[in-house]
C-alpha cells in the first residue's frame, strides 16, 4: 500500500497516524486529543490546527520533519 500525500489538505488524521505513527507524538505534546479521537477519520491537520488554535505552517512543518525517506 503506498504512502499517502502527506501534502494533501483532506488527508485524513487517522491515515496520517497511520502512515506515520511518529507524528501522534507532536499532536500529544500539544495536549490535542487527535491520536484516539472518534472525529480523526473525519478531520485534517487544518481543522486541527484551527480546533487547537495553532499556526498551521509551523504545526505542518514539525510534522514534516517526523517523515523519515
């Protein structure tokens, strides 16, 4: 099964933990509830981002940095 886009703006925040499971742990430093939450096949990093109040090109980054080549 191939990578998803992690530049896609719906990608899915389960499918994102999923792919990248390292990435739960920038969003539990932050005290966000998305790793676990019912809504996170629902939700993207932007309404994450807008849910928690974060700068969302900052937010992106540091997950970015998570994804190992």
């Amino acid at each position: 099964m191939p990578q998803p886009d992690f530049d896609d703006p719906d990608l899915p925040l389960t499918e994102l933990f999923m792919a990248w499971p390292d990435m739960a742990e920038s969003f539990m430093q932050r005290r966000m509830l998305c790793p676990g939450c019912l809504i996170a096949p629902f939700h993207a990093i932007t309404d994450a981002c807008l849910e928690y109040d974060l700068d969302e090109g900052a937010f992106r980054e540091e997950l970015q940095a998570r994804i190992k080549p």
